[in-house]
C-alpha cells in the first residue's frame, strides 16, 4: 500500500514540474512575444515622424518657406 501511496505521489509530483515548466515556456513566448511587438511599433512610430518630417519640408519647399 505504501508503495502505490509514494508512486502516485511522485507522479503527482512529476506531473506538477511538467505543468510549472510548460506555464513558465509560454510565459516565455509571450514575454518574447510582447518585446517583439513594441519594437515593431517603435520602429513603425519612427518611421512615420520621419516621413511627417520629410513632408514638412517638402510643404515647406513648395511654398518657399525653406529659403
């Protein structure tokens, strides 16, 4: 009886690293996830002051305000 008690134990126990292990890889993946993103929208957010920017001169050059 004390042997079938400390199997299902350990199996409970094995079962439990397995389950904390697969929790802690996808905290993983969304934590990677997450970075990826914001550094897509910082790379997007850049890009579209850059092109703001070269707008304002182009408006700028048009009308003859960059003299």
């Amino acid at each position: 009886m004390a042997d079938n008690s400390q199997s299902m134990s350990y199996k409970a126990g094995e079962a439990k690293g397995q389950a904390q292990e697969k929790a802690s890889n996808l905290m993983d993946k969304a934590a990677d996830a997450a970075q990826s993103a914001k550094e897509s929208i910082q790379e997007t957010g850049q890009k579209m002051m850059e092109k703001a920017h070269g707008a304002k001169e182009a408006v700028k050059d048009a009308t003859g305000m960059n003299k």
